[in-house]
C-alpha cells in the first residue's frame, strides 16, 4: 500500500463509499471487564469504471482468510463479480479502526466485528449504482435488479463500472436493507482465497521482503536473560566485518547495522557485551514450575466461580478423584521470524511490518520520537503467521526497529534470527490445573473443587481473567452444583503474552482431561458422561454429538489404535474432536481428527474448515512437542531441531464437519485449537490406561 487515504480518494475514479456505523463489540484482545464504549468506524469501499471492486482491509492477513472472508460480505449486498474483486491494506488512520476504536486483528473477531457493517457498505454502494443506473434510464430504482455486477432492466444491462462516476456524485442513502440470508449467493458458499495467486506467484509482500534503495539491515544483540541490562560492549571487532557499516546502542542492547543480513549476523556474533543479568538471571522453570504445583494445591486469592456446598457433596460421593495437569511455556514459533523496517525522515517515520496491532505500534512510533501519530505512516503488510505474537502487548518488535533506525540515522530492516524469536520471550505462560472431583452412586457428577496457579499476562497484578477463561464458564459446571473455581497469579521476569486461543489452550485440556476421569471413575461412557452434563448446552450437545458419529465413536477400532474425544467454546464457537490414536515405540502417533464445529455462520466454510486443520495442527504440536525451558535465566530451545512442530509425516487425516447453525456468529482462528490436547491425552488413556497429565505428552 504506497498511497494515502487521500491519494485513494483522489484516484478512484468512479464510486468511494467511506461508511460509518456506531458498534459495541468486546475490544480486540481485552479483558472481558474492560469493554470499550460504542466507536464510530469507518471502512471504504471502491467501485472503479473499469467494473473492478476494491477494497481496503484494515485487518492483517496472517493466514487466516480475512482477505477472502470480509471482501465476501460485501461483494454479497453489492452483487458484485466475484472475479472483479480486489483487496488492498488500508492505510493506518481512524478512519479504518474496528469497533474498540484501534487498527488490530486477534480474538478471531475480524469476521464477526465486520459482519454487519461490511453488509451495509456493499448495500450502500448497491443502492447508489442502482440509482444512478435509474437517472441513465430516466426510470424509477425500484424497478431495477441487480446482478453479477450490472444493473438490470428487462433486456438491458450496464455494468458497475459504466455508472461508477455518476454513483459517485450521488449523496450516500442513511438506511440500506440487507439481503434475507434465503437469498445469500456469495455467503456461505466455498470460496478459493484471494491471497493465494499473490502468494503463489511471489507478488505477496511480507515484513521480511521489504527492499528499496538505502535500506540496511540490522540484528540486536539483546541480554540474555529477562530483565537484564546492558553494563557495556565492545565493537572493534565487529566493525571489522565487511558489510558492517555502525554499531550502535539502543534500549534492547547492541544493534549492528549492515549492507545484508549475514553481515548484520557475522558482527553481532564479533561483539563483546557485558551485561547484569537483572531479575531474571536466575529464573528455572523447573523450579518455578514446582512452585506453582505447591500453589494449585491451596486455595487461590482469586475466587472466579463459587457455587453450593462442597464439603457436603464430597460427603455423598462414591468415587473421588483428584489429578493435576501441567502445561509449559510454549513460543508461538511463527515461520516468517519477528522483523520491521523504520524510515524516519524528518518529523516524519515510516514503518513497514507485518503487525497485529497497527493502531498500538503507531502511537509506539510517535511516542518515541516525540511526534504526534498521524505522522507514523504504518504499511501494513502480509504476516508469515502470528498466533498473537504480531500483538505485542508492548511494541516491542517494532519499537526496536524504530530505535534502531533514530539511532543509526537511516533506514533499517530490523530482523530477528529464528533463534531470537524463540528466545525472545513473550510466552504462552506456564500453568497448573489441581482438580478434585466426585460422582455419587448413580454415576453423576455431583462436586467440582479446582485451583489454577500460572502467571498472568497483564502487567501490574491485574487478574487475568484469561487464565480461567472455559472453565469458570463452563457448561459442565453449571450442571455440578457444588463447585469452585479459584487462581494464583505470581509473577515472573518472563515476559508472556496471548498465544492462539489464550487461556482456553491450557484450561481446556484440564477440563475435558478431567471431565473423562470423572467418566471412567463412574464407569460410563465417556461420550454419555458428558450428553448429561451438557443437557442444557444445546450447541455443545450438537457439536459433539456431529464429531462422535462422523467419527463412528463405539465402531470397532483397528488393532493397536484407542479413541478419545473433547468439546470445548472459545471465542464465541463451539469445537468437538475425536482422535484415534496409536503409541508405537513409545511415541504417539495421531492417526485420524474428526472436528466438528458450530460458529454460526460460516461466511466461507473453505476457509472455516482451513482454521480447524490449522488449529488441530497447532495444537498438536504443542501436544506432542512443545515447550519452553529456562535454567540460570536463559531459554534453551532456540530452533525447530529442539522446538519441533508437526510435519507431514506426523500429520492426521482430518475431517472437519460445519454444524448448520442459526447461533450468533463466533470466530475459527483460535478454536480449533483447544480440543485437540485432551482428545489425544483421552485417546491415549482409552489405549494404555496411562493418563498425560502434564504437556508435551510421554507415554
């Protein structure tokens, strides 16, 4: 994106809808207790004369689809050509912001935040073709259809383009009506991605990909530990290095700025730093992870759900069961590694990033240079994955590469090694689930006591109410009428942050794990276990009754291989699985995923059934592999050869079933995540007996 707002304006040509819409949406990636006020957003919408339909995104494409799924709303309300339509990102500016009132994509709620407004400007746009087509033909608009992008009057057609100037004169109607979703030809229906020919022709341009005449790359040589501070460094040696052009000092550490990125690498390696090791110097997880094994075993200081009497209920039952579940720091491990550009110029910067969070990362910018945001041109471009890391809640990828740039007095690429992007904090935290629960004579469910202890990812000792989110809401335990639900929230000098589905990635392996303990104690099926809990969950009961008979669940298996299943909500959908697994040589081997899901309406179910593979593999590969360790204050994975994810060979089949649902709309970028641990960990024990209680799983 090369030009401004203006710029686009000025340069259409034809029909520019800029459309406003009060909303109140839950903010992006806020605490639930912390909802924004209504926001006035903008979206702007171009219909040129040469019948093309282009749109400006204000959501980041990391893989998810939103460069398909929002241009689909509105090509749906203006009937346009699907051929004919094309995207763009929008610039950084208000105009663009989503209903919390900033520039940002996460929480899944690209789609569902849009979903309305979008309509109406497809509608609107509609509305004005149609009148202008009317004024041509000296007739009345009602009397005019549309279709495929033309405007229609018995026999007669004029295409979108051919009325696009004069549309564009016209005043915008206040109230539009939207299409009866009976009449829906575009959503709902598969689409191929729109962002799939750049990215296969090379045209797609990533952070990592941003050139032009000048530009250097840097890399930071950044402490070693969390928290520590640089005492002093040495250069000599690195300005050596041909290619290497200035060293320089900047908040994170040492920058060394180069003509090329092996340059930028060879004299950081040359430089000899000396640093204090700060608070975290001597961080263990082992030891931390102990600490919060000692907490999960006391009642917390957070009360989140509260209800009956369990002192009572544990009095009447026939079997208790009592078990703890661990889950480690996991990295997000995106394949493009974290990188931004800076120019600054003037009073003036400019930043190219492939950034979650464009709003925060402009007002970052300014900040730091003392000017005000609306003179932070931010371009946003193509992400190589996120999974929330790209929403930094500090900046602090592309606060440094504005640094960098102020402190080597040109443009710089910024980029960070495979290595520091692993190291480099900003973690899944680290969590311990203890659970004690009980079932009475007839098999049911009758108490629930379960204390979490994990840190929180706000900072400040605010609660974070992420670490409880699936099960202080859960379905099961409003069916269980003595239940408790309390956290611990200590703090550490490693810096976490959301990872794809936040807390449900850890709260739903403990619920589901333990809901599947509490089944065999009672001796029932697991799958008849839960239909009685969820007896007055109706979206639940649906979704997992749709996973169990996709899956053949009580059909004979083959030899050697168990089943397991899992239901879980987040972020507005509801997602079962069922696994079939084998353990062969010790290690588990996930043959097939049956995952069903209810989001509402699916806007473009290719891309919903993407997500739930996306996510089944992203979570499995946590799963099976994942997890961060640090001893004396220094992380030791750096690389996929220690922090490994699935590959192909180790990939399910999987089979993915969208419930027809009327519910209101939810997300599928994080979903298909959470149900995907305890299925397996539920499969495994259905084979062996033996029960993972603690990720990555061993058996």
């Amino acid at each position: 994106m090369a030009f401004t707002r203006r710029e686009f304006i000025e340069a259409a040509g034809g029909l520019v809808i800029g459309f406003s819409l009060p909303l109140k949406v839950r903010p992006y990636l806020a605490d639930a207790a912390a909802e924004a006020a209504p926001t006035m957003v903008t979206a702007f919408l171009r219909v040129g004369t040469d019948d093309s339909v282009t749109i400006l995104l204000n959501h980041s494409e990391m893989g998810q689809g939103v460069w398909t799924g929002l241009p689909m709303l509105i090509a749906e309300e203006l009937d346009a050509d699907w051929s004919k339509v094309r995207v763009e990102h929008s610039p950084t500016a208000p105009e663009y912001a989503g209903p919390s009132g900033r520039m940002g994509t996460g929480g899944s709620r690209s789609t569902r935040s849009e979903f309305e407004r979008l309509r109406k400007v497809g509608a609107t746009a509609r509305a004005m073709l149609v009148e202008a087509a009317a004024r041509r033909w000296k007739t009345d608009a009602a009397s005019l259809r549309t279709e495929n992008g033309f405007v229609l009057r018995g026999g007669e057609k004029l295409s979108y383009g051919q009325v696009a100037a004069d549309a564009g004169k016209l005043p915008q109607p206040s109230d539009v009506k939207l299409k009866d979703p009976a009449d829906w030809k575009i959503i709902g229906t598969p689409r191929l991605r729109l962002d799939t020919p750049e990215k296969i022709t090379g045209r797609a341009k990533f952070g990592m990909d941003v050139q032009f005449p000048g530009l250097l790359t840097a890399v930071v040589l950044r402490s070693p530990t969390f928290g520590g501070k640089l005492k002093s460094f040495k250069a000599d040696a690195a300005m050596k290095v041909p290619g290497v052009k200035n060293v320089v000092e900047v908040p994170t550490g040492v920058a060394v700025v180069a003509e090329h990125f092996w340059a930028a690498q060879s004299g950081r390696e040359a430089v000899e730093a000396e640093w204090d090791p700060g608070e975290g110097g001597d961080f263990d997880s082992n030891v931390y992870l102990a600490k919060l094994r000692e907490l999960s075993k006391q009642r917390g200081p957070i009360v989140a759900a509260d209800a009956g009497d369990l002192k009572a209920a544990f009095g009447r039952a026939a079997h208790r069961v009592e078990a703890t579940y661990e889950a480690p720091y996991l990295a997000h491990a995106s394949m493009e590694p974290l990188n931004a550009t800076g120019r600054i110029t003037g009073k003036r910067c400019e930043i190219w990033s492939g950034t979650q969070s464009q709003t925060s990362d402009q007002a970052a910018a300014a900040e730091i240079l003392g000017i005000k945001p609306e003179d932070v041109t931010l371009h946003t471009m193509f992400l190589g994955g996120g999974f929330g890391r790209r929403a930094s809640s500090n900046q602090d990828f592309v606060r440094e590469a504005v640094e960098v740039a102020r402190a080597a007095g040109a443009p710089v690429k910024t980029v960070w090694t495979r290595e520091d992007d692993l190291r480099g904090g900003h973690y899944r935290p680290m969590y311990v689930h203890h659970i004690e629960g009980a079932v009475d004579g007839a098999g049911h469910a009758i108490a629930w006591r379960h204390t979490i202890a994990g840190q929180p990812i706000p900072r400040g000792g605010r609660t974070d109410s992420s670490g409880y989110e699936g099960v202080a809401d859960s379905p099961y335990l409003k069916s269980i009428a003595a239940h408790e639900v309390t956290m611990h929230s200590p703090p550490t000098p490693v810096t976490v942050q959301w990872w794809r589905s936040v807390g449900n990635t850890h709260t739903a392996f403990a619920m589901e794990s333990f809901i599947d303990e509490l089944a065999h104690a009672a001796r029932r099926n697991p799958l008849d276990f839960r239909r009685d809990l969820l007896k007055d969950a109706p979206q639940h009961l649906r979704v997992l009754e749709a996973a169990a008979s996709k899956a053949g669940w009580g059909g004979k298996l083959p030899a050697g291989q168990g089943r397991g299943l899992a239901v879980h909500a987040s972020f507005g959908s509801v997602v079962a699985q069922v696994a079939d697994v084998s353990v062969e040589k010790g290690k588990i081997r996930v043959h097939r995923v049956v995952c069903a899901i209810d989001c509402g309406t699916a806007v473009n179910p290719s891309g919903v059934i993407a997500q739930m593979q996306s996510g089944i593999i992203y979570g499995l590969s946590a799963a099976l592999h994942g997890a961060i360790h640090l001893k004396k204050g220094r992380v030791e994975e750096g690389n996929f050869d220690d922090y490994p994810i699935v590959r192909m060979p180790e990939a399910p089949k999987i089979d993915v079933v969208i419930v027809p649902s009327k519910a209101e709309m939810g997300g599928a970028g994080e979903p298909g995540t959470p149900p995907i641990a305890p299925a397996v960990a539920n499969a495994v024990f259905a084979l062996t007996g033996k029960r993972p209680r603690a990720m990555p799983f061993a058996v």
